[in-house]
C-alpha cells in the first residue's frame, strides 16, 4: 500500500473524526435491531419444522413486529422487511390450507442435547443411588455402636439363693484308726470355759483316799506271798 492511500484511510479534520465516531455508533445499533430480527424468525421457522402450528401462529405476529421495528429504525430497508413479512406468512398458510407437508427432522442439535439430557438422568440417578447405600451402611454402623438399653432398671433385684455345696466326687475316703475311734467314743473333758461360773469360782474338792480294810492283803503282798509258797 502506497503512503498516499495510507494517509487517505484516515481522518484528519475534525468532522471526519467526528463522523467515524457516529458511523460506529450507528452500526452497533443496526446490528443488535439486526440480530433480533434474525432470532425472531428462527424462533418461528422452529415452530414450523417441529409441526407445532399453533406456536408458529402465537409468534407470527410478535414476528412481524420485531421485522417493523427494525424497519423504522433504519437497521433494514422497508423493501427488506416486507420480504421477510411475506416469507413467513406464507409458510404458514401453506401449512394451513395443506399445500405444504412437513416432515419433522430431528437435526443434530436436537439429537445431541437429548443424548446429553439422558446422560444427565443417569448421572443423577447413579449419584443418588451411591448416596442411599451410603446412608443405609451409615445407620447400620450407628445401630452397632449404640449401647443397648437396660430393660431391668425399673424393676426390683431379688435377693439371690445361697449356692447349695456339692460333695467333691474325686475327694479320697478319709482312713478310720482304732486309735481315733477310741478317741471319738470318750466323751470330751469339760473345758474351763464351757464350766459354769459357779464351779470356776468353789474351790477343788480331793477325792478322799480309801483305806485299806482289815485283815485285807494289798495285791503286791498277795503276789508275793505266793512266790515264795512254791
């Protein structure tokens, strides 16, 4: 590019500064009018292709508004909107009077976002049921951990019976002698505290000694008495 139509491609008074500024200004605003009218139309045109006539009837009018709007704010040529109006209109009174068939195509679009919305569903679904056997494990373990409650508080505790002894089997038989059989047959001598305080107090009476009768003969002098007779 030669330096002179560089130096032309920019402004260098101050109205034409001034008027690139304005220009931008307005083609922001042909474009949103613009867009909207484009939104307008594929809204319906969907109503169409989905054979939903009485939406594409409830949005024909909202439609043509849009399309007249954007007409007299100078976004579109009048010559333009009333194309578009026609275009339309059209396609819906052929639906109508039966000129027209339509056969409803699912693009890809549509068969993508219901693919995602069934991945979605099963996602949520797996999601809940992770959750649940969660819980469930989880009320399992806190109905261990819980102690059990004592059943006996209220009532009163009866005195137990005293165990009865058993005999041991296996305990040898204790051996009897003649000796303790002896023992076992004397009577047991009156100890000094199974006496009476009576007797502890009087004093010991001896046994006087008896004496030997007249004319009779001590048993050792009998004894010996006989020795000397043989």
């Amino acid at each position: 590019m030669s330096p002179h139509e560089e130096n032309s491609t920019v402004p260098n008074t101050k109205s034409a500064k001034k008027r690139v500024l304005v220009s931008e200004a307005k083609r922001q605003n042909n474009r949103v009018q613009i867009s909207k009218v484009k939104t307008a139309i594929k809204k319906f045109d969907a109503a169409i292709d989905s054979n939903n006539i009485a939406e594409a009837e409830r949005l024909l009018p909202l439609t043509v508004a849009v399309i007249d709007s954007a007409c007299a704010k100078g976004a579109i040529h009048k010559n333009n909107a009333a194309r578009k109006k026609a275009a339309v209109s059209a396609r819906l009174s052929d639906i109508q009077s039966g000129r027209v068939t339509v056969e409803v195509k699912k693009d890809n679009k549509a068969v993508a976002a219901q693919k995602a919305l069934a991945a979605k569903e099963a996602r949520e679904a797996a999601r809940a049921e992770t959750q649940r056997k969660a819980a469930e494990k989880a009320a399992a373990k806190d109905k261990k951990d819980k102690p059990v409650k004592d059943t006996t508080k209220g009532k009163k505790e009866e005195p137990k019976k005293p165990a009865k002894e058993t005999k041991k089997k296996d305990e040898p038989a204790k051996k009897v002698f003649k000796n303790d059989e002896t023992k076992n047959d004397e009577p047991k001598k009156a100890s000094k505290k199974d006496k009476p305080k009576s007797e502890k107090n009087e004093p010991v009476k001896k046994a006087p000694k008896k004496e030997a009768a007249v004319g009779e003969v001590k048993p050792k002098a009998k004894k010996a008495a006989e020795e000397k007779t043989k």
